[in-house]
C-alpha cells in the first residue's frame, strides 16, 4: 500500500484537513498520515469546519514529523511553503509534491470571520486534496 504523509508546521490546520479528506476519499487504498515540523494543538476551527463537510476529526491528534522518524512514504504532501523549504532529517520519501495554501489560525476578527477563513482554506484543501487523489489513483490503477 502506497504511503502519504502531509506536512505544514503545526498540524494543527491544513494537514490535519488534508489527513481528513484523503482517508475519506481514498477508501482504504492509501496510508495516510499527517504531521507538523512542530507539533502544536489540534485547531477546534478545523474539527468544526471539517465535521460541516462530515468529516469526523475527533480522534486526530497533533503529530511531529519526528514521529516518523526513519521512515519512508511514496508521497510527501507539503500544504505551506515553510514546510515546503525545510530540510527534513530521517524522513524519506520518493515525490514530494507542494500546495502553497494559507495558514487559517493566522485569522483575526469575530467568531464568525474566522470560522470562513476557515471554511475557504477548508475548500481550498479539499480541492488540492482530490486533485492528489484523482493523479494518484489513476497512475495506480493495475489493468488486468
């Protein structure tokens, strides 16, 4: 089975997201994990927006890229050009692939401000997500 994992600095947002859509849309086909160069607290914006779109986050948690240290993934998905520019050290990978998306918990403003700029990136992410998933998939499909 193929692995991915979803990199951007806190895995508090848009990797936890991109988590999200990937296991929902790929089915079983891929393993999927998301982490950030420093972990930081599941954003509460994130599990609301996405469970709008169904997707249940209640049982993510906010991993570190040294958690998965030594190990390798077909795909490195970074979702923020911090992420995009570090050098990682004892992950390997063999495509990495790189979405410039904006980081939601830099929002400010009322409650319900927030929460669209939330709802955009949310959108912005399925998008880029699908997109993955649909190249993915199709170089993958065995013909018989």
């Amino acid at each position: 089975m193929k692995r991915v994992l979803v990199l951007c600095t806190g895995n508090s947002c848009r990797s936890q997201m991109a988590e999200g859509y990937l296991r929902f849309y790929a089915g079983g086909k891929l393993d999927i994990q998301s982490a950030g160069l420093n972990a930081q607290h599941l954003n509460p914006y994130t599990v609301r927006v996405m469970e709008e779109d169904n997707i249940d986050m209640s049982e993510h948690t906010a991993k570190s890229i040294a958690d998965f240290h030594n190990q390798y993934f077909d795909y490195l998905i970074t979702v923020c050009d911090e992420a995009a520019e570090s050098t990682l050290q004892g992950v390997n990978y063999a495509e990495k692939i790189h979405f410039s998306i904006p980081d939601p918990a830099k929002a400010s403003g009322s409650e319900e401000e927030i929460e669209l700029v939330f709802l955009q990136v949310r959108e912005t992410v399925k998008r880029y997500m699908l997109k993955f998933l649909g190249k993915t998939l199709a170089e993958n499909v065995e013909v018989a």
